[in-house]
C-alpha cells in the first residue's frame, strides 16, 4: 500500500540521484536551495497525514463517514468516546478527572400526614384556613407516614443498579432521596449516606450539578426544536477549558449531535419537541430528547426514574446499554428504575433491589437475585424474565410458591422484609458498606473532587457553585433561548400587537380631535388615565408566562444548568422588544389622535413615561408569580394589587378625598406618580379657552367681566382664559415642578421591583406534592382507607391490582358487533418547512371482532398516527386510501361507534370516577337507549374494570389523586362508557406501568375480546408472555411502512418462521419474540442488515397476498348481503348526527359538571369573593 508518506520518500530519493549526477555544472548554493525545498515540502507532506490520521482519531472534529461522525451510519459511539477519553487524558489543561458513587444504611424517609384526604369544597375552605393557622402555632394533629424503611446499598464507581417494584412501593422516593430531591420528605436523623467520602452536603450546597435526577415525565418547551433543546443543554455545562483545540461552540454542537446519533434521533433535529397541546416529535422521541439532554449534564451519579416509559423494547435496552458504556469508560454510577425491564437490559447491570410496599426485599448482585427467591421457596414460570419474576414478588397473584415451602414462603412486604434482614446476603452487603466506608476518608476526598470541579469552573464562576458556566454566560445563553422561542412562535405576540392596535383605534376614537378649550379637561384626564391603565396592566399576562416556563426552569437548575434568576433576567429582556413596538404603536395612536399635546418634546415624554410604568408593572407582576406555586395563588394577589393601583392612582379619587389612614395607598402607588408626571406634561404653561361661563343667558350677558367666571377648577374671575397649571393644581394638587422627580421615582420603582423579582425568581419553589394520596368526597371514603391512610407511596399497593371477582363473566353486558373494519392503501402526508413527508405508506390491514391485534414498531414508526387516521382524529395533511366497514365506506356514525383510549390521560380533575364515566356514558351512548339504563351499564364497566374501591375517588392531579394505573383504567372506562359497538383503539396502554398492572390491562383486553370486541392496540416493551395474548400483529417500520400483518401463532412461531424463512437469524431459545422482531426491523450500522429490505419483502410475500385476498374478499361484502343487514349494521339513527345527545341533555351535563367543578374550586372562588370585598373596602375609603 502507497502512503502520502512512502511517495514523499520516493520523490526526494530521485530528486537526490538527478542532484549527484548534475554537481559539476551547478553552482554550488542551488543543491542547498533544493535541499531546503524538498525538507520545507516533506515537512508539509508529513504535517498533512498527521492532521488526517489525527483527525480520523479525534472525537470533536473527526473525518465526515468515519465510525466517529455522529451524522454518518457507521457511527461506533464506544469508539467515539474511547476517542474522547483518550482527547481528554492527553490534553493538559483539562479537568482532572472525578467520580461519584454512593453507600447507604440505616435509611428511612418519610412525611407528615393529618389524617384522611377529602375532597374541598367552598364551604370547607373557612374551616381549613382556621386549621392551617392553629398549625402554624404547633397545633393540629399531625403523624408520621412512613415512606421507606430501613434502606441500604452500595452503587460505587462504574456501576449500574437497577430500582425493582411496583408504583408506590418507593423506587421514586429512593432515587430522589438519593438525588438529595427531598423537597416535601424527612430523611431520619439516623440515615447515613456516603458519596465517595463526600458528605451529602457538600454534595447538595456545591455538586448539584453531578447528582442527577431524571423524572417520569417530559418537560420541555414546546416550541424549540429538537437540535435547540439540546444546544442548550449542552453549552450549559461546556467546560473552562476545550480540549482538542477546537472552539466552545464546535465541541457543544459535536456533543449534541453525539448524543442524538446514541439515541437515534438525529433525523429530528430540526423538528419542534411538542407537547401533549403542540404538534411535534413522537412521545417515545420525545422520551429520549429528556433522556439526551439529562445525558450532556455530565452527571458523575445519575438517577433515572421509569425513564424507558414511552420506548418501544430496542430503545430501552439501547438507553441501558448507553449507561453501561458511561459506566465502563467514564466511570458514571447510576441507579434506574424500570416497571417493564426486558431481559437484555436487565444484563446490563451490575446490582438490584427489590421494593414492596417501602421495604427494601433483596439488594445485590445481579446473578443472585433469582436465587435468593428461589431459595425463600417461589419459582419462575417458563419464559418469564428474570425481572418480570423478582416485580412478581410484589403480587400475591403472580408469585408461585414452590410445592413443599406453602408454609414457610413469606406473604406479607413486612415478612419478606424480615426475611431479607437476616440473611446472610444484607450481611455482606454491611460489610461491604463497611469497606466503602473505610476505603473512602472524607477530607481527602472533598479536595480532590473541589479541585477537579473548580478546574472545569469558568474563571470567573464561584468554586463553590453548583453551576459550570458564569453568570453572563447563563444569561446569554438563556438570552439565545428565549430569541429562538420567540422566533418559533411568533404568534402570540402577533395577535398582542394586533389586539393593542385595535384597543388604540378603539380609545383613540372615542376621545378623537379634543377641542383646546376648557370642555377638554376631564377627557384630556380620562385618556391620560386609561392609556396608562392599559399600558400598566397589559403585563398581567405575563404572571402566565413565568407559570408556562416554571416547569422547565425548575428542571434546568436541579441539573445545575443556569441561576433561576439568570432565565428571569433573560425573559424580562427577550419581552423588551415587543413592549417598546407595542408603547409605539399603541401611544402614537391615541396621543395623535386625541390631539394630545402637539409637541416632540412632550410627546417623547409620554412614551417615556408610560414605557417606564410598563416595566414597573411588568417587575411587579412578574414577582408576584414568583412568590406564588400556583397560578390561583398568584392572581389573587394580582387581581387585588391591580385594583388598589387604579383607584389610588389620584383620578378616580384625588388626593383630597383619601381619607388620612389610607393615604400611604397613594405613596407607594408607581401609577400615580406617573399619572402626576404626564397631566403636568399635557396641562403645563398651557393656555385654554373658556367652553362656558358662569353666570350666562339671558339677562347676564351685559355683566362685567370680572362679575363672570369660567365653570372649572382654576379658572380666574373675569378671564376667558384658563391656566393648565392651575387647574391640575386646584383639582390634583399636582405640580410640573415634580415631573422629572416623579420620573427618578419611577426609575426607582423599576429597579427595586427588578431587584426584588430577581431575588424571588431565584429562590421560588415548586408547588408542594402530597405523593400518590387518593381524595374522596365526604361521606364516600372506604372503609379500608379510613383505617389506614394517607401513605404517600404504599397506599397504591394497598389493594391488589387484579381483585377477585364475583361475576364469572364480567364483560358478559358489553355491546360488540359482528362487523369487520378494515382499511387498504392507506397513506398519510404532511408538509413540513414546505416538504413533503409521508407518515404512513400504504398500509394494509383490518380488525375482527374478538380478535386483539398488536400494532407494534420503533419509535416514530407511525403508531398513534396510524391510530389516529383509522380513528379519524387529524386535522391536517392528507389522507388517501380506503377505510370500510364490511365493505361499505365508513360514514358520519363511525366515530361515535368506536372507542379511542389515548395515551394521554386528559380528565377534569375536581370529577370522581363514577362522575367521569356517568358524564361519557350520558352524552356518547345512543339517545334511543334509556337513561336508567346508560348509568346501569356504568356500574357494570366499574365492576369489570375493577374500580369499585376508587370510583368515588376524585380524579385529582398526578400525585395528589389517582395514580398512574388507576388514571389508565379510567381513561379504558371513559371510551368503554360511551359502548363502541365497533372496536376500541388504545394508544401505549401499558406505557409506564409496572408488569403486574400490565398484565392486568392485557387482562381486560381479554375481556373486551371475550365478548366479541374488536380491539387494536400499540404497545410498547411486552414481555414474551404479554406479547403472546395478542392473537394477531401490525407489525410497522420507519416510515409507516408495513413489515409484517398476520396471526402470531402459538408460542409466535408463525411470526418468528416468517422472519427467519425470509432471512433473519433464527430467533435464541429464552429470547422474547417481540424484542427479537423490533432489533431485526430497526435501522443498523450493518452494512448487512441495511440489505435486507423488510418492506419490499413483506409486498412480495405470499402472505401479503393473502392479506389482499381476505380485504378483497371484504369489500365484496355488500353484494353478498341484503340491503336491510348493510342497513342494520349502520347503527341507530342518533349515531349518525354530529353529536350523538339532544342539545337539553347536552346543556344539563354540561350544566352540572360545571356548577360541581367551581364548587369543588374553592381557591377559585374564595379568591374571587376576596377580591369582590376588598375591592368594596378599597371603595369605601
């Protein structure tokens, strides 16, 4: 092989033989000046191909379509970071490196409870008030609610430990515990944790930023793009010093492109991440956009709480896989809490724990847990994973005892846990807490950790912050944000603009061309006033911007990203543009055509002032969010202050008429300083003609003038003039002489109230969360929740998830047809940024009554949006393809004969179960079935979805209300209330949920299918023994193109024959089918895989012919049948109308949900009768 190096050689070796041939006959300076040249040219040679060999080798700016660009398809990630270590441990002025890891005993956590949770209404709010303040004096009776109990265990560098349990037996509790996220929770005195020989103080005060806690749920700003919500995240941990001699910006962008091409998701960089209310990514898109960006935090111990919620089965193992080459290469510790672990993942750790109900059941090596369990006298199914079998722990109907230890096996959390406390494992785990101890000394830890931290401190940043980046780079870089949001959705700012234009026209037209006379004075006052009115309180919306931010900002600082103050610096600025256009616009309108004072000079003085007071107001609103944790807190206080400002600004009630207690109302009132400023402006050195004097008519018009005088304040006797100056004095009492103090005291106002909003948005706190606490109204509370209540993590699991059952055949009332739904061709195209892009290409398939068909795929293959053109619920884009039933085009009943569960679970939280249901059933099922016997079908759906302990609970907020499987077996029961007599689609059903209640969800889809239902349903991560209770399967690849649509089979033996008859390796003995068929269809850096064309395969198969055959077969139904059994299948006649109830029926619901929800609002209402008696008060004085 010829190297650049090997040809440079050879060309100066010849260049040397033609120089020792040709000596005599050249001067003697020529062969140096030659020499020079070759050696110059060699050293160009030899610079050249280490630049390209260095280049191919270095992580931040490598070759294009080498393993190590994140944008090609050969792109290694391990390559990519061993290539970044090693940039990093040769590079000089980098930080040393550090690590984090974690000992634990001793650890008990827990809260402060009262008692029972009922629901509030407006006449308990008096009574809680009178409770709250005798608790603030040390009465009321409060006890102590155990969380967790007695916890220990070890993550030590370079370790991965996975967090196993049901939802409420702790698993979020401990990972926050360990984040140092207690906000709410009491740590016992007695918990010893050790970080290393760091002490969790040092490590909260200084070292936030490399504990990490990743939540459940997305929070994001919607309208960013993918490739800007990961920017920021990584410049906000840039490093001081860049290794590579590449430049900050370079190697932030390189890390987040890294970081997309780990997780798949760099062919969204350029699209918005939306949100449940904006249309954008997918939600398992979404999940790992959260998942990258806690990832570029840098985090040395990193908590994940469910993070796999949302991902199909590859995703997840990848995103363990990612963790466990941070945890071999950089040294990451995490810990990880997964409800449905696959197999694979669960490989990939090195330690486990078990929780049941806040007691901690095993902690301890991977390879020892299934063991441990077995030796305590239970057994593993065939086929059932090993964390599947170590959650089934937790269940009474899952676990199996082995024959012979009936007896001896535990039963109780509290036996097991018993169990586990003398075991010979938690023995060796104390000692090996025991030699953490040991082997870690606290202050020589502390040093070297500071010292690696401070290195990676920009210069002027403190060395004890948490944060890496000073604070004007976090201003600017929130600066950058806040344009690029205000850039993606310009919208609303628009229509501000737009509406303050029209309001301008509107107040500019009722007080149009003032005469300059006398008869002005009041409406020269009123203008003056209401334009500062309109100026000042345009602001108020901004208490809903800081809310709408709130949740985002919260997440960043706990990552350390930037000062909480820093974003509050950066919004307040980012709105100055639009303010100022807005004082423009709307103050040249109504100054010019009022025919204010038509002068440069004063008219740069009323925009001045005006600009001044909305910046004042904006400061003052802006802090009363802050001060506040909810948005009912905090527009009461808005509301009230609002009112105060308007009446003591001095024109509705002068000076004069305050009475003397209320006066200093009017000191502190920014408005009315600006109020005195701009009547001296408009009236000052002015003269204005009488509009009337007094006494007039006939008989006193021969008067002298100086027995005549004009009918206003200030004006003189015997003059036709009146001075401006007189009159604010006389009528105000104010003076232009305090025109331009008045402005000092503003610009004092502004920058105290700056000050104080700073202040507050850096110390502003979250609303306070009770946990998973289950509220019922009076009088509804079971009697099970009375005796013990209030348990914010075990009550969940209080009850068995699957309970048993009195009715042998509970879904024997569901109504189900005999029809078929079927739809071929189908395609679904959008525009993006003027592209076109297809969603769904020509995709086959139907549903049969009886039948449960999985339509499965990786993230972004197009199952919601499949679900969501078959259900008919997208409003943009097109749609082509046809969509039958029985072979007769769907029509205006279809909608109203189907169920759709979303993944979303959208309820009005101040309802109860029964309430929700009774209210779904009431308006969606036919009119023509009888009232009595629509709320009787709703008591039979509670009995078969097994809600009777809840359904008098309120639905209430995540948290404070029914927990995740509770609000997904509601969401099941809203859409089975409305009895779809067709099918029932269900997005993600299982998603987030542990694999007990997930099991229990596949249970109530053998249900439905039991009575002759049709149902379809995406899935995400089942494990083989949930998969196989699916009869049939929709299998979809990128694209939205099909792969596989067809039965499963016993054991998915016809699915996995297909696969392996068309090329694919043959499915492993213990592998479970569905991660098998998602890892074979997923997009590889095989050169290989990338040959199999799984799409093409499926059109050319036999059994896609088949599928065609049967569809065909399907649509010539029609003229198989008679007209009166097409006709019989259409439904009632009220199924074909818009809206299936009478418009009576309709307003009565309404009526009634509405009147119940204020009622059971009474921080609503209580803030509005507040502001109703004050703002009598204010008027009475």
């Amino acid at each position: 092989m010829t190297t650049p190096l090997s040809r440079t050689m050879s060309s100066h070796s010849k260049h040397d033989d033609h120089h020792s041939d040709s000596t005599a006959d050249t001067p003697t300076e020529e062969p140096q000046e030659n020499i020079t040249q070759h050696i110059s040219n060699l050293a160009r040679q030899l610079s050249r191909v280490s630049t390209t060999a260095g280049n191919e080798l270095h992580a931040f700016s490598p070759q294009p379509g080498t393993k190590l660009d994140p944008n090609s398809p050969t792109f290694d990630p391990r390559a990519w970071v061993k290539a970044f270590v090693r940039l990093v441990e040769s590079d000089a002025g980098a930080a040393p490196p550090r690590s984090l890891g974690v000992a634990f005993k001793n650890l008990n956590v827990y809260g402060w409870g009262t008692g029972a949770e009922h629901q509030k209404t407006i006449v308990d709010y008096p009574i809680d008030v009178v409770k709250y303040l005798v608790g603030l004096v040390g009465g009321g009776k409060k006890r102590r609610v155990d969380i967790l109990r007695n916890f220990e265990g070890i993550v030590d560098e370079g370790e991965l430990l996975l967090v196993l349990g049901p939802p409420g037996s702790g698993c979020s509790t401990l990972l926050k515990t360990i984040a140092g996220e207690t906000a709410g929770l009491e740590v016992g005195p007695d918990s010893y944790m050790n970080f290393r020989g760091i002490d969790e103080k040092s490590i909260r005060r200084s070292f936030r930023g490399d504990v990490l806690y990743n939540a459940e749920i997305d929070c994001h700003l919607a309208h960013l793009t993918v490739g800007e919500t990961l920017s920021f995240a990584s410049s906000a941990h840039s490093p001081r010093h860049v290794p590579g001699g590449v430049t900050r910006s370079q190697a932030d962008t390189m890390m987040r492109d890294v970081m997309m091409a780990i997780f798949g998701i760099s062919h969204t960089v350029d699209t918005r991440v939306g949100s449940d209310f904006v249309r954008g990514v997918s939600g398992g898109e979404r999940k790992r956009v959260s998942i990258a960006e806690a990832a570029l935090t840098g985090a040395k111990l990193q908590c994940w709480d469910n993070t796999t919620r949302g991902l199909d089965s590859g995703n997840a193992i990848n995103f363990c896989r990612t963790l466990r080459l941070q945890a071999d290469l950089v040294g990451v510790a995490a810990a990880v809490a997964i409800y449905q672990a696959p197999q694979s993942a669960y490989d990939l750790f090195d330690r486990v724990t078990v929780l049941y109900e806040g007691h901690q059941i095993f902690f301890g090596r991977i390879n020892e847990a299934k063991q441990y369990f077995e030796n305590l006298g239970f057994e593993c199914p065939d086929r059932q994973t090993t964390p599947d079998f170590l959650t089934s722990m937790t269940s009474p109907q899952e676990r199996r005892v082995r024959s012979g230890f009936e007896s001896s096996a535990p039963r109780t959390p509290q036996e097991f846990a018993e169990r586990w406390q003398s075991s010979p494992q938690r023995k060796a785990l104390l000692q090996e807490i025991a030699a953490y101890e040991a082997n870690h000394p606290p202050a020589q830890r502390l040093e070297e950790y500071k010292s690696s931290r401070r290195a990676e401190q920009f210069k002027n940043q403190r060395s004890k912050s948490p944060y890496t980046i000073s604070y004007l780079a976090q201003v600017k870089l929130t600066l950058w944000r806040g344009w690029r949001r205000l850039l993606a959705d310009p919208g609303f700012t628009i229509a501000s603009l737009i509406f303050n234009l029209i309001m301008a026209l509107v107040l500019g037209t009722m007080f149009f061309n003032l005469k300059d006379d006398s008869s002005s004075f009041y409406y020269r006052g009123g203008l003056i006033f209401f334009a500062l009115l309109f100026n000042a309180f345009a602001s108020q919306l901004e208490v809903l911007t800081v809310y709408a931010e709130r949740p985002v900002v919260e997440k960043h600082n706990r990552y350390a990203f930037y000062h909480q103050s820093a974003q509050a610096i950066a919004s307040y600025i980012i709105d100055l543009p639009y303010k100022t256009i807005n004082m423009i616009i709307f103050n040249l309108l109504i100054y010019f055509m009022a025919h204010l004072r038509r002068d440069a000079g004063h008219f740069f003085f009323f925009c001045l002032t005006s600009y001044l007071t909305t910046l004042v107001m904006s400061c003052i609103y802006r802090t009363l969010a802050c001060v506040t944790r909810t948005t009912h807190q905090a527009m009461i206080p808005v509301s009230i202050i609002s009112l105060g400002l308007m009446i003591y600004t001095g024109f509705t009630m002068p000076t004069d008429y305050m009475l003397g207690w209320s006066r200093w109302m009017n000191y502190i009132n920014p408005l009315a300083y600006a109020f005195e400023a701009l009547m001296a402006s408009e009236f000052h050195n002015r003269k204005f003609a009488c509009a009337g004097m007094v006494p007039q008519g006939p008989g006193y018009d021969g008067l002298p003038a100086n027995s005549r005088i004009c009918s206003v304040v200030g004006a003189e006797p015997g003059s036709s003039m009146v001075d401006g100056d007189r009159y604010i004095n006389m009528s105000f009492k104010y003076y232009n002489s305090n025109k331009w103090r008045n402005i000092g005291i503003l610009l004092g106002f502004l920058f105290g109230f700056l000050i104080l909003y700073i202040i507050a948005a850096e110390h502003a706190k979250p609303p306070r969360n009770k946990g998973e606490v289950l509220v019922f109204r009076k009088g509804r509370m079971p009697s099970n929740f009375e005796k013990d209540h209030g348990d914010v993590e075990t009550q969940a699991t209080d009850r068995p998830v699957v309970a048993e059952k009195v009715n042998n055949n509970p879904s024997s009332g569901l109504t189900a047809g005999a029809s078929v739904f079927h739809w071929e061709d189908l395609c679904y195209d959008i525009q993006i940024k003027g592209k076109d892009r297809r969603l769904l290409d020509h995709v086959d398939g139907w549903v049969k009554p009886g039948k449960s068909t999985a339509l499965m795929g990786v993230s972004g293959a197009g199952k919601t949006t499949l679900l969501d053109v078959l259900a008919t619920r997208v409003t943009m884009g097109v749609v082509s393809g046809n969509t039958h039933i029985d072979g007769l085009a769907t029509d205006s009943s279809f909608q109203h004969r189907v169920g759709y569960v979303q993944q979303q679970d959208l309820h009005l939280t101040t309802m109860t179960v029964r309430e929700a249901l009774e209210f779904s059933a009431l308006l969606r099922q036919s009119a023509e079935i009888p009232r009595s016997e629509k709320l009787a079908y709703v008591e039979h759906v509670i009995d078969m979805l097994d809600m009777q302990e809840f359904s008098d609970a309120v639905i209430g907020t995540p948290g404070e209300g029914l927990n995740v499987e509770q609000r997904k077996r509601l969401t099941i029961g809203v859409e089975l209330a409305a009895r779809p007599q067709l099918l029932v689609f269900l997005d993600e059903p299982t998603s987030g949920l542990d694999s007990q209640t997930s099991w229990a969800i596949c249970d109530l889809i053998e249900k439905l299918t039991a009575s002759g239902q049709a149902v379809l349903c995406t899935i995400h991560q089942p494990s083989a023994m949930l998969f196989q209770r699916f009869d049939r399967l929709l299998l979809l690849a990128p694209g939205g193109k099909t792969v596989y649509f067809g039965d499963l089979g016993e054991q998915s033996q016809t699915l996995l024959k297909y696969f392996e008859r068309n090329g694919a390796p043959p499915c492993p003995q213990d592998a479970n089918p569905a991660e098998y068929m998602l890892e074979i269809i997923k997009p590889s850096n095989d050169e290989e895989a990338e040959k199999i064309d799984w799409h093409q395969i499926w059109r050319d198969s036999p059994e896609f012919q088949e599928v065609k055959q049967e569809l065909s077969r399907l649509n010539s139904l029609p003229a198989t049948r008679g007209a009166a059994a097409n006709a019989l299948e259409n439904g009632d006649a009220s199924q074909h109308k818009e809206f299936v109830a009478s418009f009576s029926t309709q307003f009565r619901e309404v009526l009634i949900r509405t009147w119940k929800h204020f009622w059971r609002s009474p921080t609503y209402i209580w803030s509005k009768i507040a502001l109703i008696v004050l703002s009598v008060c204010l008027s009475w004085v």
